[in-house]
C-alpha cells in the first residue's frame, strides 16, 4: 500500500505499474506538453518530469511509496537532472540501460543572416521581417525516429555514441583514444532505413519556417 499516489496520478499508471509502462506513459505526455508544443504548458511538463525521474528511480521510489512526497524532501532526496531538459533528453536520445546521458546544453546554434541595410538605417536602427527556420519535434513519429519498436540499441558502442580504443605506446604504456561510433555515427542507436519516418527520415525533428519573426536593429549612438 502506497502513502500516497500524486505522482501515479500525474503519469495515469497505477502502482506497482511496469518500469515499461512508466517509460511509455512519460514519453506520450512529454510529447503532447513539451514547450515546443505547449508553450502554455510549462508547468504541467515539469510535473510529468519529476514523476518519472522519482518513480523510476527504484530508491526514490521506495522513499515515495512508503512515505509520500514529504519523505522525499525531509530525505534530502533530489533531483539527477537540472532541468525537465534534461531528462527528456535523455529519454529521447537513446539513453539505454539507465545509464544517465550527458547534460546538453539548452541553447541552440545561432542564427546567422546577412542584411543590408543603408548608411541611415545604420544610424537610426531599423526593423525587418526575416523567415527564419526552427526544430520541432516530429508529430508523425513522435520524436521516435521510426515506427514503434524500430529503433535499436547500436550493438557496436552499446548505445554510448563512442568508441574506445587501446593502443600500448611501450612497455607499461597504454593509451585512450575514443572516437566517433562509425555504425551509429555518435547517435547510440539505429534504424532501418524502411522503418524510419519518412516525414522527419529519422531525425526525430522536422524544420519549420517562421515567416513573421521581426528583427530589430538599433544604433548604440
């Protein structure tokens, strides 16, 4: 008998619910509140986030069953990710055997566009419309890549996007290299060209062109 059911409620799983089903029940809800989908939703995808990271996490999840969301904090016990980001990364990119992937930095590349623009307009600053290009999550394969179960651990890294190779420089001498999975291409994981999506084709993303973004130049004088 659980102390409480908050974080069950949140996912829609039941305790004592499958480590399968917890995963699948996050990503549905991760996919339908992400921000890039729901702005409005922050909140709500933070919420999904911490109910998966604790009742995944075979300890948390004894502390929570046995003494509710109070235990967790009077327990000290926090969170492994700094972010929802975070954890939804590592869901997302392959991270098997509950291995934590590596924290990725949030912001994206820059953008980079050339304008020309006249001697006053330098001078006095000025607005322009720019169609400028984002990633959104793929809403046809939902951010698999592939058709359900089509995407696959990478058996040569074993799903680390890496591979280490020893080589000894003398007697006692070893040394690391690791480069890029060629199989995988740093991906960790793989899909069968027929299987892949054919909207995002495989990229679990697709490009989506913002036509009214307004770009504002000011003089610093």
């Amino acid at each position: 008998m659980v102390k409480e059911t908050k974080f069950y409620d949140i996912l829609g799983v039941k305790p004592g619910c499958s480590q399968d089903d917890l995963k699948k029940a996050y990503r549905k809800l991760a996919l339908k509140y992400h921000p890039d989908k729901n702005p409005n939703e922050g909140e709500k995808f933070k919420q999904i986030s911490q109910a998966y990271e604790v009742l995944s996490d075979p300890e948390k999840k004894r502390i929570y069953d046995q003494g509710g969301e109070q235990a967790l904090k009077e327990g000290g016990v926090g969170g492994g990710f700094s972010s929802p980001m975070d954890l939804f990364d590592m869901i997302f990119s392959g991270g098997f055997g509950g291995g934590r992937a590596r924290r990725r930095e949030r912001r994206g590349k820059d953008v980079v566009h050339q304008l020309t623009i006249t001697l006053e307009e330098l001078y006095k600053g000025t607005v322009r419309k720019l169609a400028l290009q984002k990633n959104v999550i793929c809403d046809k394969c939902e951010g698999r890549g592939g058709k359900k179960g089509a995407v696959e651990q990478c058996p040569t890294c074993r799903g680390t996007g890496m591979q280490v190779q020893v080589q000894q420089l003398g007697p006692g001498m070893l040394q690391q290299i690791q480069t890029v999975c060629p199989e995988c291409r740093g991906q960790g994981e793989r899909i069968n060209p027929k299987d892949r999506c054919k909207q995002c084709q495989g990229k679990k993303v697709r490009d989506l062109w913002t036509k009214n973004s307004h770009w504002r130049f000011m003089s610093q004088n």
